[in-house]
C-alpha cells in the first residue's frame, strides 16, 4: 500500500463530503478515486515483498558518467604556435581537391600513412572504431564508417578533436577518460590536415560546409 | 558436306562444353587438379580491395612492408614467401583457397590482422586469389594443397586430459609454452620465426588469444598442420590423431573459458582474518577474481604498440585497518635484474620496430630488445628443441615492474585524474613495485612528465614468480597519509600498468589499463529476507487493518437501518 496515494483520496473524499457536493461530483470522485486506489495505492504483500527483494540485488554497477560526446569546440585553438579558427576556418588543403587533384592525391597519401602509422590501433582498418585495443577502451574509438558521423562535423571540428585529443576535451567530454592521444605531440599541422583528408576519402564521406554568416 | 560436318563438330563441341560446365563448379577432382588461380576480373576485383585495404600493412609488393609495419608485432604476414600459418593442409604445404577466405573472413585475435565481416563471400574470395598472385608456388601444379582431413572432436574426458598431459610434456610442448602452458618455456624467450623476426610461444591458458581460434578442433588443427614459418612444428607424422586430441584436450583443461570475460570492476571482500601478505595468493581464495584488459601505451610519447601482457587479474581483500591487493599476470620470465621506474625516459626511435637484417637470423632491437638480439643469436633458436644452450638468462637492463593507480583525493564528482598518471588539478598516487626490489615504492603523478617520489612507507608488498606468473600482493591501510581512503560500500577509480624488463618497458613504454573501478563490499551484505518479512508484514496489517474499519462502519450502518439502538443519538449523521 502506498500509504501518500490512499490518504491523498481520503483527503479528497472527505473535502468533497464537506463541500456538500451533488451527485454527479459524488460519481467522479467515486471513478478516479478508485482508479488511483488500485492503479498506485493497492500493492499485495507477496509482490510487494518481491519488489524489495529486486531493489536489494541490482547488480553492482561502477558510477557512470554521462558524457557529452560531441562536445562543443573553442572558437579558437592553438597548434605549432599557430591559431586555426574552428567555426569559420577550413582545412587549407580541401581547396586543392578541384584546384590541383594531383597534390591532393599527395596529401591524401600522406594522410593514409599517418592513419595506418597512428590511428589504425584503436579506430581499425576499415575507420569503423574497431581496431585491436577496443576492448580494452571505454568511451570507445569513434566510428568513422558509419556513415554520418564524420559527415556532420566540420573539418575543422575534427581538427581540434585530433590535435588535442582527450585531455583537451571540455569537463562535459570527461577527458580523464578518453584515450585520444593529443596528436600534436606526435604530428605537424600538415599531417593532421592531410590524416582528415584520408578519413574523408576512404570513407566516401564529405566534411560538413563551414557556415558563413553574410 | 562441309557444313554439315562443321554442324555436328560444333555440336559435339558445344556437348564437351555443356559436360565442363556441368562438371566444373561441383566436381572437387576437378578443383584438385590445376591451381585454383581464379580469373582475371577475380584477380583483379581483388587487387582493387587489396590496394584498398590491405595494402597499409602487406605492402604493395605483398611482402609484408607496409605503412604500418614498423609499429606492428606480430608482424604481417609476407605474402612472396608462401608460407602460411592457418591452413588445413600438411606442414610446409600451400593452404588451400578455402583457408585463405577463412583467416580473411575472421582475422587473427590479438595481433593487428582483423577479421573482415563486413566484405561479401564474393570480395573475400577475389582477395584470395589475389594474394595468390604473389607467390609462384601457388601456379605450380604439383603444389596444388591436399587438404587434410580433420573430424570433429571426440569427447573429452579426465583420462584423455590426463594423457595429453603426459604427452604435452613427452613430446617437448613444454619447452616452449611451459609446463602449465603459459608460453614460458625454457626456449620461449628465444624464438624466431624463418625471417629471423622474435616469435612468441602461444599462451595456452588464454585461448582467446590463439591466432587460428580457440575451439579444439582449430586446436588439434593447428597441432596437426603447424603453423609454416614458426618453429610450432606438425604433429601429424609424429603422432597419431587420438594423441593429438588427447593434448588437445589438455590444453583445453588449462582455461575455464575460451572467452576472457573481462571485468570493469573489482570487488573487494571483508577478511574476518587480519591481512597478512606473508600467506600469498591462499587468503584471496574467497575473493572474486576480475579480469582486466591491458592495452599499449599508445597515447603519450614513449608508446609501446604491443605489450606482451594483454591481461591482468585482480582480486582485493581488506579487513578493519588495511586493503590487499593480488595481482597476477602471465610473463615468460622474470627480469629481476636492472631497474625500473615510472620516470624513465624512452627515446623516440624505441618506438619503431626496427626491420631485421635478411637472412643474418638476428633481429635488431625494437619489440624485444638487445638481449634477444643476443638469445637469438644462440644456436637453439632454430630448433625449438633442443635443451637451452645457457640456463642462466643474460642480466635484463630493465627489470619487471607493476603499478596500482589511484586518485590522491577521493573524487567528489565525476572529475577523475587523467588516467595516465594523472595531470595538474587532479593528481595520483602509483604504488609502484619494481620487481626487482623487495618493497613498492610511491610516487604522486601529475601527468607523465611530472611523476615525483612520495613514498610514506604506508604501501608494503609482496611479489613471487612461479611457473610463468608473475603474483604480487600490495597492502596499504584504508586511510593512509597519500592517496584517497577506501571506505566500504563505495567506489574508488583504479587503473594498472604493467612493464616487461625483457621487452625494454620502462617510463611511459608499457601496458596499461584505462581507468576501472573498486568497490568494498560491506562487511555485513543485509540479508534481504528481513525487509521482504517485514514489508509484507507490514502490508498485511494495514490492509487488515482498512478491511476491519469497512466492516465495522458497515456493521454501525446496517444497525442503524434496522433501528437498532444507537448508542449515542446525538452522534447519528446529520
């Protein structure tokens, strides 16, 4: 019995009684009041006792924290002493995809070496977050073949993501967990650009368009 | 005439056709016959995918030097050579089609290759034949492979695990994957494949990590065929099949399960007997054990790509004043020479796996290090076994080391330090144990490169080696002058590092763990019989209770309808 929900229908009944209320008011209460009583006030002994009995054995679960998983970037960051817009900037090779596909094609090289090199341990051989130390890892590689991920984040977005890694992820990304490596301790600007370049391209994926406020 | 010749020649022709094709996709002669070398829209289908996926780590030569070679071990496989480990064909033999799509389609467990799920039947196969093209052998009509054949599992029972066991150790499995299996043999430390690349010695008390799959049928498999360009010999000459499915089966007895099982959590149990490290492993009895995945420190300069360790254990105890903890872990020796410390710098160009000299059988550096530079320089490495040429391994610059990590101050959010070594607002404690020495030592850690002594003596432990495992105790009491406070019932952040001397980890150059957590169950766990009596009993009168107050009040009302004497009139409703 949950005691609150009978006496909350007594209370009622017994206003209703000093109100002096007509026949049809009596009818109604009579209905919901019922209702309550046997929806949330009514629990037999034997299913009653169960539910402490449930409520006493939940497996025991290690404190979660609810992260944020594509937090919000900083307007700026700081790579190699040198500032790169996240919002309005743009990787300054993608232009070079219809400018000059052969040099792009050198920095999508590039950027294939740099993945198997670094990244391929833990985000896998096809980009879909499955490489051989994802059981050991939790939150988990990100999934980049996925087929939206990537696709709904700015170039630049990933950028930040890849050159600071875990520990710069805001409180909200819990960046005492994450083991994204800071790249910029392993990796010049260039290859981090060139290493975006190749996640786009194996993927078949295009970056988000940076949006312009005109 | 002519014509009519021509039209029955291109009948019969188009007959001998009809009875190929009839015969050619189902008839195993036929397949058994010529090379199975696919067609050139397969080969090349599948040179497309190689270049695509494959090309990264087998290079484009197929000769196993890709992009990602120099930070891999178990090293790719070199394609130009033909040798190929899982197969179901006799030692030193191709592997058939079949074998290649298998060990595609499903990868090898821990190591770099991974399973391909996600290709059609139709890819997979085409990758196949393209990597046939690599080596000539496969063109070669008398190398055509001859599958062996391979029955499922007989029972097993106590008799034939007891013989396998006489076997394991009669036919020198022991040599190289130790007397209880946990790839510690007297050989183990100087293996070398036929490149003249370190090899290890499967553990077989971790199936889950076996390259050709945990069931006993790849087991007996593997034992029957060997693994071709690894010193794992073939069985099959040397014994006949029910002995092998005998050591199958021991070796099958060595694990409770062919997963890991990993843990996230510890759970410490209250000990009614006060913590004494000088009993070992026996007071932990009661405790349970959780599993715990260790990875390479792949995240801060110094990385480790592949530590031996792949798992560790952890059990916990405590009692009123102190909590224990029991680590243990699988090593193929003890390194209890040289030093180690959390600090120690790690040159960058340790990081590569640096490539062996062809054909000098002695590789140079990187995954293991000099000393196997010098032990694979030994004569006994190419024959797994022959008797150990010295006894006494050579001195390890870099001893065997373990760390338990905590936070120094309990977390009042879900704010934690970052799990290696900490950083600068949240600081922890590592209760460091070079194994090399007698007593951990602590050290607070700000991040990696700000690791400083701290030892307040409070710390104390315990660490024997036997048989391959490495057992090590740590003792401190539940509130102690560093490091936040265990308190029953809650849970506290915990992560570990292990280092292997002999594979050169020291500093940053290690596995670890990312950060899991321990909990102390309460002395006393409240039995939940008490509160289901009461709550029912509880229940049981207030509804009692409700019905005699409806029973009386209809009692009182049936009276005073019948005009029955109210006991009070005044009273009466008005």
């Amino acid at each position: 019995v949950n005691i609150l929900v009978v006496l909350a229908v007594l209370v009622v009944f017994a206003l209703l009684r000093f109100r002096r209320a007509n026949l049809f008011a009596w009818a109604v209460a009579w209905w919901v009041g019922c209702y309550v009583f046997f929806r949330f006030g009514f629990t037999a002994p034997i299913p009653s006792s169960a539910n402490v009995y449930v409520q006493m054995n939940v497996p025991l679960e290690p404190p979660f924290f609810p992260r944020t998983i594509h937090p919000a970037s900083p307007p700026e960051i700081t790579v190699h002493d040198k500032k790169i817009p996240i919002e309005t900037g743009d990787s300054p090779f993608r232009g070079l995809e219809t400018s000059n596909p052969q040099e792009f094609r050198k920095h999508l090289d590039n950027g294939r070496r740099v993945y198997y090199q670094n990244c391929v341990f833990c985000h896998g051989d096809n980009l879909g977050g499955n490489g051989m130390y994802v059981h050991g890892l939790d939150p988990i590689p990100t999934n980049f073949a996925d087929g939206d991920t990537i696709a709904n984040l700015q170039e630049t977005f990933l950028f930040w993501r890849a050159s600071k890694g875990g520990p710069g992820l805001p409180e909200e990304g819990g960046p005492w967990d994450s083991a994204m490596p800071a790249w910029e301790k392993f990796l010049t600007e260039d290859e981090l650009w060139d290493v975006l370049l190749f996640l786009y391209d194996f993927t078949g994926e295009r970056p988000r368009a940076v949006e312009t406020h005109q | 005439m002519i014509s009519r010749a021509m039209s029955l020649a291109s009948v019969a022709f188009l007959f001998a056709l009809m009875g190929a094709w009839s015969m050619g996709p189902t008839s195993p002669q036929l397949q058994a016959q010529g090379p199975d070398l696919g067609t050139d829209a397969q080969r090349e289908s599948g040179k497309t995918l190689y270049l695509k996926y494959c090309v990264q780590c087998h290079g484009e030569k197929g000769d196993g030097e890709g992009y990602a070679t120099q930070h891999l071990f178990v090293r790719p496989r070199d394609f130009t050579t033909g040798k190929f480990k899982v197969r179901t064909t006799p030692s030193g033999a191709l592997p058939t089609h079949q074998d290649l799509v298998n060990i595609i389609r499903r990868g090898m467990p821990y190591t770099s290759m991974p399973a391909w799920p996600g290709l059609s039947d139709q890819e997979v196969s085409d990758l196949a034949y393209f990597t046939k093209t690599f080596s000539p052998d496969f063109a070669v009509a008398e190398n055509v492979p001859k599958p062996l054949e391979l029955p499922s599992a007989p029972a097993s029972t106590n008799e034939t695990i007891e013989l396998g066991k006489k076997l394991y150790e009669e036919n020198g499995c022991l040599k190289c994957h130790g007397a209880l299996g946990r790839g510690d043999g007297p050989s183990a430390s100087t293996l070398i494949d036929d490149l003249g690349h370190p090899i290890r010695a499967a553990n077989l008390t971790q199936p889950w990590t076996f390259r050709g799959g945990p069931t006993r049928e790849d087991i007996f498999r593997t034992m029957t065929t060997g693994l071709n360009g690894t010193p794992m010999p073939s069985f099959a000459d040397a014994l006949p099949p029910e002995q092998r499915w005998a050591i199958t089966d021991f070796i099958a007895s060595l694990s409770a399960s062919i997963e890991p099982g990993y843990s996230r959590l510890v759970v410490a149990r209250y000990s009614l007997d006060p913590i004494d490290p000088a009993k070992g492993g026996a007071s932990f009895e009661s405790a349970p054990v959780a599993r715990l995945p260790i990875v390479g420190q792949i995240m801060e300069p110094g990385r480790q790509f592949h530590p031996p360790t792949t798992s560790v254990t952890v059990q916990a105890i405590y009692d009123a004043e102190s909590i224990a903890f029991l680590v243990k872990w699988h090593d193929m020796g003890a390194d209890r020479t040289g030093k180690n410390d959390p600090t120690l710098p790690v040159p960058p160009e340790e990081e590569v796996v640096t490539r062996a000299a062809a054909g000098s059988g002695a590789p140079s550096g990187g995954v293991f290090g000099d000393q196997e530079v010098q032990a694979g320089a030994q004569p006994s490495a190419a024959d797994p076994f022959a008797e150990p040429a010295a006894t006494t391994a050579p001195p390890s610059e870099f001893s065997d080391a373990v760390a338990i990590q905590i936070p120094t101050a309990t977390p009042t959010s879900a704010r934690k330090p970052y799990f290696i070594f900490g950083d600068g607002q949240n600081s922890v404690d590592l209760w460091f144990f070079d194994l090399a020495r007698p007593e951990p030592f602590q050290f607070t850690g700000r991040g990696s490169a700000s690791i400083e002594p701290n030892d307040t003596g409070d710390v104390t432990g315990v660490a024997s080696y036997d048989q391959g495992e490495w057992s090590v105790i740590f003792k401190r009491p539940l509130r102690a002058s560093a490091g936040a406070p265990f308190v029953p019932g809650e849970f506290l952040p915990l992560a570990l590092s292990v280092w292997d001397g002999f594979s050169r980890e020291r500093g940053n150059r290690r596995g670890l763990t990312s950060w899991y957590s321990i909990y102390l169950e309460p002395q006393v766990v409240p039995s939940a019989i008490g509160p289901m009596v009461r709550t029912a009993l509880i229940i049981l009168v207030i509804e009692l209770a409700v019905i005699g107050w409806v029973r009386w009040r209809n009692k009182q009302n049936a009276r005073e309808e019948l005009g029955a004497k109210p006991s009070h009139p005044a009273a009466t409703r008005a």
